[in-house]
C-alpha cells in the first residue's frame, strides 16, 4: 500500500469519528436550543470548515458556485434529511436515530436499481438484505413500541440516500 493510499485510510477514519461527536453534539443542543437553530449550525460550521480547507487546498476561485438543478435538489434532500434526524435525535435515543438512518443503504439500492437501471448482483443484494435485517433486528419494530419518531428516522434516511 503507498503512502498516499496510507494517508486516505487514516484522513478517512480520522473524518468518521467527527460525525459520532457531530451527532451527540446536536442532541445534546437540541435540549437547549430550537431545532432549526441546531440545523442551521450544523450546516453553517459545516460550510466554514471545508470552505476554509478548499481556499487553502485549491484557491479562493473554488469557492464560487455552479448552480445546477441538480445540485439544489440534492441540497435541499440533504438539508431535509439532517433536520429530520435531528428531530429524531430530539425525541429518542441517538442509537436508534441512527440505526433508522442506516436505512439509507437499501434504499439507495433500490434506487439504483429500480430508478437508474443499475446492475446489482446477488452478493450486493444478500448484503444489503443482511444490513436492513440488522436494523430490524436492533429495532425490533412492534405495535406496542411504534412512535412517530420511527418513521422520522426513516424519512430521515429516504432523504439522504436521495
């Protein structure tokens, strides 16, 4: 494995372990603060921090935009998922928010396949099948627990696979 390769691994391990803190964080804001507001720091120290790295990295020109349709709808997809996972993470545990989140996966799947017309193998499938059983399995979806929290969680994470 270079060196390059190396760096990759562990820049992208080191960006992994931000999100867990990332989401403990806002729930945490989210007992003391209004949601929106809690979204809105999400995204604005979001945009600071990789902006800042990019003028360094690339130059101040890369911080102008390309407005495509494309893009704002996938902006506005990602904007709605984060702020419903952050009213999830409001209202139940952070675990079970993100287990509903994971959702995204099977969903993205099916989409490409579905939506896109997109190859996907028997090994790809039996993979994604064993991801939403372990959702299901740490769930453990019944009558008697359902809340409407639930389904926020799982809009949640049709919004980011969108």
């Amino acid at each position: 494995m270079s060196r390059q390769q190396t760096s990759a691994i562990l820049l992208l391990v080191l960006a992994l372990q931000i999100l867990p803190v990332s989401d403990a964080l806002a729930k945490s804001m989210s007992a003391s603060l209004p949601l929106l507001q809690v979204v809105w720091a999400r995204f604005f120290f979001h945009c600071l921090a990789t902006g800042a790295y990019a003028a360094w990295r690339y130059g101040p020109e890369t911080l102008r935009p390309t407005v495509s349709t494309r893009l704002l709808a996938r902006s506005a997809s990602l904007f709605v998922a984060v702020g419903l996972f952050y009213v999830a993470i409001h209202f139940m545990p952070l675990a079970a928010a993100l287990t509903l989140w994971f959702v995204a996966p099977f969903l993205l799947t099916l989409m490409a396949r579905f939506l896109f017309k997109e190859e996907v193998d028997a090994a790809q499938w039996l993979a994604i099948a064993a991801g939403f059983a372990g959702i299901i399995i740490a769930i453990r979806p019944s009558p008697e627990t359902w809340e409407w929290t639930y389904l926020v969680g799982l809009l949640a994470g049709f919004g980011y696979a969108v």
